[in-house]
C-alpha cells in the first residue's frame, strides 16, 4: 500500500503534524485488553452496583423499570440495524427509514397528535426544543410560563438553554398559570402525571395558553400513562412532547433515552429534528425518505430550527418493535396494572402509623410519601432490606427532607409490594 | 439485500391478535383516574403476534445497509465495526439495569467507570478535564461554546461573535446561534486551509472563539495550529476544537499541544459504539484547565475515601445540559473499546490514515482532487471529470450502491462542488479497500463510456430512486387508520 500512495513509511504520511503537537509517550491508558479480561474489568464494575434484578425495585422520577420483551433487545443484534448509519440515502435505508415512520405513527396515536418526529435525545432537551417551537410559532413573544411541577431536571435544562436566547423563563404553581401567562407568552407548559405523579387535566394547560394565544405544551415523563390517560392532543394541547424511555428501552442509568415531540399537524413545518416522509420511487413503488430537511443544520446552519443533528435511532428502534408486540392491548395492560399496583401500595404505606402520602391528587402509578424521618434515612434503611425505596426529594427540594418518590410498575408482584410495606412499617 | 414489500407493522395488524404476555394482575383493579381523564382504546395500534413482529423486523432489516456487509466510506463519519464485546457489555445487568436515582452507594461501579474514562479522554486530549454529560456531538459543541461564554462573561463581556471557516459542518454555525453568537465564515484558501493573515484580520476584541474542526473536513490538518492558537488567544478568544475528525490522530497528537481550550468527541464516531441509524450519540467534551469551573452538571468526583459521587453543586457551571447524568450506556461501549486498544490506540489512527491515502492514490487519475494538500483520515474528491459527460456526485453515489457500497457524502463539505467525501477508516484491509476501488473506477469508466446507465440507477436496491422532492411536498408524516 505504501508503494501506490509513494511514501516510504507511514510516518511520512503525518508530514502536517508538527512535532510540537505530537504525544511524547504513548497514552498512558494501560496495554491493550483481551475480550476476557475487558469482560473481567467491566464486569467488575457492574458488579459494584445494585440493581433492578437483586432488588425489589420502586424508583421513578423520570426513569422507570418496566418490561422489556426478548425480541426488543435482540433485534437491535442485526448489524443492518446496529451499524447502519443516518438514513440520508433512502435507497439503502428503507428498513431504518420505514422503521422510523412507523415509531412517528404510534407516538401519534399515543399522544392523540397528528405528527411526532423521530426522536430527541431525552425528556428535558425534548422540553427545550418544544418550547423553541412554541417561540417560533407564537413570534415576537419572549416568555415562557412552565409549571413549578415540571421535572425540576427538564426545567434546569430549559434554564441554561434560554439564559442565551433573549428568552425569559417563569415557573409558576399550577393554579397560577393563567395569571402569569400574558401577551408576551409564547408557550405555557404543564406535566402529567407530575413529578410528584399527580394527574392533571390537560385542559389546565389548555385555557392558560388560549387565553393569550399562547401555545399549550403538554409533558410526559412516563410514557406508559399515555395508554390509560386522556392524552395531550385529545385534550387540544398543541405540543407534546418528553420522555418515551418506558417504552421499550432499558433504564441504564438513565440513557441513552428516548425523547419524543408531537404536534398539530399546521405546525409540522416549525418541528425540529428528524422526520421521516412516505413518498414513491422511480417505479411507483411505496418509499421513505427523511424530509422537510430544509428546518435541519445540514442545509440550514445558523438558520436552523435547532442544532441537533443526531436522532436516538437505536433507541426508537427498539422503541417500535416494544409497542408493536404490546399493541393496543398489551400497552393497556401494562398501564393498568401499574396503576392498580400503585393504588394498591400507596394504601398500604397511608396505613402506616408515621407515614403519610404527600401526592394530594390522583395518582398513575408514582406518589411521594412523607416519613418520620429523613427520607434518606428510611432509603438506606430499606436498602440494607434489599429494596429500593424512593427517589429522595430533598436531592431538588431541600425543604421536602422527609419526603420521597415512590413508583410502583407491572414489574413488581405483589409479594414484593407487600413486603415493601411490611419492611416500611418496622420503621414507623 | 433483498427488494421486497414490506407492508407497515398497522397494516398486518388483525384484531384481537396479541403477541405479548403478562402475569395476570394480582392486586384488585382499582385506580384512582376519574372517569373524565381516562382515554379509549388507542384506535390503530398494532395488533399482532411475536412472529409477525420477528418478521416484520428481519425483512426491514434487510432493506438497510450496514458496516457488517462491507466497507462504508461515509466521509466524516468514521464508519468504523462496531466490536461485539461492546454491546454485551452496555447490557451487564448491573449497568442496564440500574437507576439514575438509585443511591450513590449502590451505583459506584457507574460512578467508577465514568471517572474512569474522563481520566483516558483526559489524557488522550491533553486536557485538563473532560464532562460526560452532552447527549451528541451537537450538544457537545452547546456545551463548549457556553462554557466560553461563560468564562469570558466572568471577565465582563461574553463578546459578539464566533469565527467558523467554510469547510465547516453545518452543526458548527447552528450551535453559535443557539450559544447567543453571531456567526462570521472564514474562507479557505487554495490549498483548503485557514489563512493566518484572514484569521488576524477576523479575529477582533469581540469575537469570543474560533471553532475549528481538526483536521479540517477536507481530511487536512492545520500545519499552523499552534500559531492560530496563538492569534485566537492573543485577542482573548478561545479555540474551539470540533473532534469528529479525532479518529486521525487519537493516541499520536494531542489538542492540549495544539492550543486547543476545549474540544468535544463523537463516541460514535472515534470510540467505534454503534450508529445505529442515527443515534444514540455522546458528546463528551475535554476542557483547559481555565473552563473547568464551567463544565454542565453534574461532574464526577472522588473522595478522599475512594468512593464517588455526582456534583451538582458548582456555582460557576454553565448549568444542565439534560436530565440525569450521561449517555451511560454508550459511555461503557466506548470504554470497553478504547480499553481493546490501550496505549496502542494511535495505530488506529495510523491505519485510518493509511488506507485514506491508499484510496487517494489509487483514484486520484480518475477522480478530481480540488486540494492536493496530504491527505489524513478522508480523502475529498469532486465530480469535475465526470460532469463533463453530465454525470454528478449525486448519480455517482446512487451508482455505487449497485456495486454493494453506500455513497461516499456526497452533500458536504460547500467548498468543493460536487464533493465525493471518502474515509475508510482503519476497519478495511487491502482487498476490501481494493474492491472499492475497482468498483469507483469501473464507475468512471461509466461515466465516459455509458453515461445514460446513471439515470436509472440504483437498480439493484430494494426501492429505485425515491422522489425526495414528492415527500417535502406533500408530506405524509404518519400511517392513518
């Protein structure tokens, strides 16, 4: 090879590379690894955390444990799949790109929307780009009014991406949304099921944003709720959008993830990220391809609607193939056993002397529970039980130290809720 | 791959099959949603068995076309094999399955692994420090940007405006924007560099960085590095560095040397974890010494006692980048890959550039070469010899794929017309590289001797040309029930 490109060594071909730039050593990052040891070294690792199948696990907030089926992880195995890359040549990529808009269909027809895209990287930089839409559909409007009950991570995000943009950020209780949603709004935003897993009627956010002709911006962090939950578009919001991690994709340790955007379809030409189109090809035959790229960085640069150029592929993927086998009637289920498991907990833990619920309303299969001590203290007592208690709220709340998360989903029998309650009771 | 309907996953569905199961529910069906909250069936979703979804998905596989089935000289995107190792590890139990939330004591191999591969990205950037958080290179670039800006807000005022040269990626100038900056493009000059005097005459009191993707996205390196560092800093800028091209020197130069104050990485890009047909990336970013105050929450940290932890607690951070901590999962693909190559990483590079050259010389009589500066990881070509029988970039990429391969990019970077982007990089040996040779040079031939065989192809793929313009026009997003 060094005899057809005419270089002497392969030194020769790093002539641009000053000398002054150049590693003295070598990368002092150990020798190479054997498959055996990488296992060895990693599985160590792994080793060291506790996790959903050695604990009884009741951990939410944003992340939750739910079912995945065998099919779901295996088929991302397929290296068409695995190695493929961004589908910008349709020719080749018809299974990505038809894969692609069958995701777009189901999280339309979970949402009640009549569009979504093909995925953002995750709940909170959903929220962002979402509140970026509503900007550039409701124009010349600088604030945006979020409720206070909003994942206290999605709502930092928002915080550091606005700071820059000459766009203000209000976050207010819910019952006070109307109030502080004015002429300058570009968006009111609420989440349901809360992050404190209360279920809010939509039409809250609804009536603030048409008050002032704002945009209604609708937030899911528990993507399983939209089979049992009236859902965004069906209530009249005109954005959707937030975490779809539930659907399919493992938790691990809270991403790769799965954000997703749905909206109306008159705002379809203002979404950011990826979309993937029906169209023919030159026989006449039924085709995909990824378009309305004209709102993309690729062809836009400074001008885009965002600067996101990846999607979470993989993860939409796999996302696709979980909906698909659970199908209207299996994602009901799981919705509904979720919910009945959660009801059927949270009585059990109001009946024990010292704690008490501190979610007022009703509630999808999360709620916070205020104990006689710290919540980090009853967490580890649990912990040492081998069950994994609670969310602490203190970690965003320090006023709330006594309170934690609780999410109960269709993996956890009754057995172990029981023993959950039995355990939580010895520290009454 | 194989031309066949598939027809979509709504349209096998028949009613009342299922291919899922549950336990039965064993506490009683009560929930607490009022009647006026609760939705309906959810009209149109799938309803089908586990074999209909098995094939569904192994026949749209097929369609597609990945690194397994050969070479994929997709210019700046560093297909490279993703090692299989890789995936298992990403699922140990103890990594998939663990919680964001869980307590920080029962997640400390997390914690460990993270700290760990910041210190090897440290160390192979020659940076002070790098965070994990960015969600894509494109965040990364976010995130980058913002920490100048905050740095140089500190001082007083966080400036007007970032210079990117025109060989850019279009992520480069979106991401300013969003960062609050103006954009001002430098041209290159003839030999697809950056001039120093253009440099110095942009490089004014109000601009707050230079970002510089390196090498260049022509696959040339800055020989003048150093002294670009220097004309950026003299005027208190910070030079940004765009790491896609990191896969050209990784392990043999560091951005640390060249005066680079921050530069993000594609994971998915140098560090091998999978493309999956569009994410998911990670785009961790090294920092100087002087942005680390900046970084996005959280960082890792380790205690005196060994253990580690998340801070959140940072007053001069830029703020959160995303919820949680860090694309996890892709972290641990990238580090079981690195640890694959250990100190000896920079043979990668050695490789990437070698076989980069080799296509270079190779094709370089057939294939227009607008800059003859030395080539590293990706080597661009032109269609200029081919348009003069009325054959473009565009008909050569859909061509190739009648030879097996995937197009070269063909949509980048603006400064070369009908650009042919090819890099290899270090996965192909001789006779993969060579068959992709014959195959562009039988299309060369082509192109002389038989130019109306282009405007049909492909023929062999599993749908012909698809009319992209019909589905910007009327754009049917969805399937409706």
């Amino acid at each position: 090879m060094l005899a057809a490109i005419g270089a002497g060594t392969v030194e020769d071909l790093f002539e641009d590379v000053p000398a002054a730039v150049r590693t003295e050593h070598k990368p002092r990052i150990g020798k190479p690894l054997s498959e055996i040891e990488i296992r060895r070294h990693l599985g160590a690792l792994a080793a060291r955390n506790v996790h959903a199948r050695h604990a009884a696990h009741f951990l939410g907030a944003g992340c939750y444990h739910h079912y995945v089926p065998a099919i779901a992880d295996q088929t991302l195995y397929r290296e068409e799949w695995l190695s493929s890359y961004t589908p910008y040549q349709p020719e080749i990529s018809q299974g990505t790109l038809q894969s692609i808009f069958e995701w777009q269909t189901h999280l339309a027809l979970l949402t009640g929307m009549e569009v979504a895209n093909a995925s953002l990287y995750e709940g909170a930089t959903a929220l962002v780009e979402a509140l970026l839409m509503a900007s550039r559909l409701a124009k010349g409007r600088h604030r945006a009014v979020l409720s206070k009950n909003i994942h206290p991570e999605y709502r930092d995000t928002v915080r550091t991406y606005f700071r820059n943009l000459s766009f203000e950020v209000v976050e207010v209780e819910d019952e006070k949304l109307g109030l502080a949603a004015d002429a300058q709004t570009f968006a009111v935003a609420i989440q349901s099921p809360d992050f404190f897993g209360e279920v809010h009627d939509w039409k809250l956010a609804k009536s603030a944003a048409a008050s002032c002709g704002a945009m209604a911006v609708g937030v899911v962090a528990e993507a399983i709720s939209l089979a049992l939950l009236v859902p965004p578009g069906e209530a009249g919001l005109d954005i959707a959008c937030g975490e779809a991690r539930s659907l399919g994709v493992p938790m691990s340790y809270g991403a790769p993830a799965l954000g997703f955007l749905a909206c109306r379809d008159a705002h379809k030409r203002q979404m950011p990220g990826r979309l993937a189109g029906q169209t023919v090809d030159s026989e006449g035959k039924r085709a995909f391809c990824l378009t309305l790229s004209t709102r993309e960085q690729h062809i836009r640069r400074e001008k885009a609607t965002s600067n996101i150029c990846t999607n979470q592929g993989l993860m939409a993927l796999c996302s696709n193939v979980y909906l698909s086998i659970m199908g209207k009637a299996g994602l009901r289920e799981t919705a509904v056993q979720c919910a009945a498991k959660a009801t059927y907990l949270k009585k059990r833990i109001a009946a024990i002397p010292g704690f008490e619920i501190a979610t007022a309303g009703p509630t999808f299969n999360e709620f916070a529970v205020r104990g006689p001590r710290t919540a980090s203290e009853t967490i580890a007592a649990m912990a040492e039980r081998d069950i994994l208690a609670g969310v602490p709220l203190s970690t965003w709340f320090p006023e709330r130290g006594r309170e934690f998360l609780v999410a109960v989903t269709e993996m956890n029998p009754r057995d172990e809720i029981d023993r959950y309650a039995a355990e939580l009771a010895t520290l009454s | 791959m194989k031309a066949r309907d598939e027809p979509l996953i709504f349209e096998r569905s028949r009613p009342g099959k299922v291919g899922y199961s549950l336990p039965p529910l064993d506490v009683p069906e009560e929930l607490e949603i009022p009647a006026e909250l609760r939705r309906g069936a959810i009209d149109g979703e799938a309803e089908v068995s586990e074999v209909d979804v098995a094939r569904h998905f192994t026949r749209l596989s097929r369609m597609n076309l990945g690194i397994e089935d050969g070479l994929y000289p997709l210019g700046s995107c560093t297909m490279k094999h993703n090692p299989r190792i890789n995936e298992e590890m990403a699922r140990l139990p103890g990594f998939a399955g663990s919680h964001p939330y869980a307590p920080e004591g029962l997640t400390q191999g997390n914690l460990e692994l993270m700290w760990r591969l910041e210190r090897i990205l440290a160390e192979l950037t020659g940076l002070a420090r790098v965070t994990l958080t960015p969600c894509a290179g494109a965040q990364g670039e976010l995130a980058g940007i913002l920490m100048i800006r905050k740095a140089l807000e500190k001082h007083g005022d966080p400036r007007k405006y970032v210079l990117i040269p025109d060989s850019a990626h279009g992520t480069n100038p979106a991401t300013a924007t969003f960062a609050g900056y103006q954009v001002k493009e430098l041209k290159s000059n003839v030999n697809g560099r950056l001039d120093l005097h253009v440099l110095e005459e942009a490089m004014t009191n109000d601009v707050a960085a230079l970002m510089m993707t390196v090498p260049n996205t022509l696959g040339i390196f800055e020989r003048r590095i150093r002294e670009i560092a220097d004309v950026v800093h003299a005027r208190g800028g910070y030079l940004y560095g765009d790491g896609a091209n990191f896969n050209a020197f990784v392990g043999l130069a560091n951005p640390g040397r060249m005066g680079i104050d921050v530069m993000h990485m594609n994971l998915h890009k140098t560090f091998s974890t999978p493309h999956g047909g569009g994410g998911p990336g990670a785009g961790p970013v090294a920092v100087a010494e002087n942005l680390v105050p900046h970084m996005p929450v959280p960082t890792i940290e380790r205690r005196e006692d060994g253990t580690y932890f998340l801070d959140t607690d940072r007053t001069e951070s830029i703020g959160r980048l995303r919820s949680f901590s860090s694309q996890f999962g892709v972290l641990v693909r990238a580090l079981s890959y690195i640890l694959s190559y250990g100190e000896e990483i920079g043979e990668v590079a050695k490789d990437a550039v070698l076989n980069a050259n080799y296509i270079r010389a190779r094709l370089a009589d057939l294939y227009h070469l607008k800059y003859d500066a030395p080539t590293m990881h990706e080597v661009v070509f032109s269609d200029k010899r081919q348009a003069e029988h009325g054959i473009h970039n565009g008909d050569i990429a859909k061509r190739l794929m009648d030879y097996g391969f995937p197009p070269p990019t063909v949509s980048f970077p603006l400064i070369v017309a009908g650009a042919l982007m090819i890099e290899p990089t270090e996965t192909e040996g001789k006779p993969e590289l060579d068959a992709f040779v014959e195959a562009m040079r039988s299309i060369a031939k082509e192109a002389r001797e038989k130019p109306e065989i282009f405007a049909g192809a492909p023929y062999s793929t599993p749908v012909r040309r698809v009319d992209e313009a019909r589905a910007a026009k009327n754009p049917i997003l969805r399937w409706k029930p």
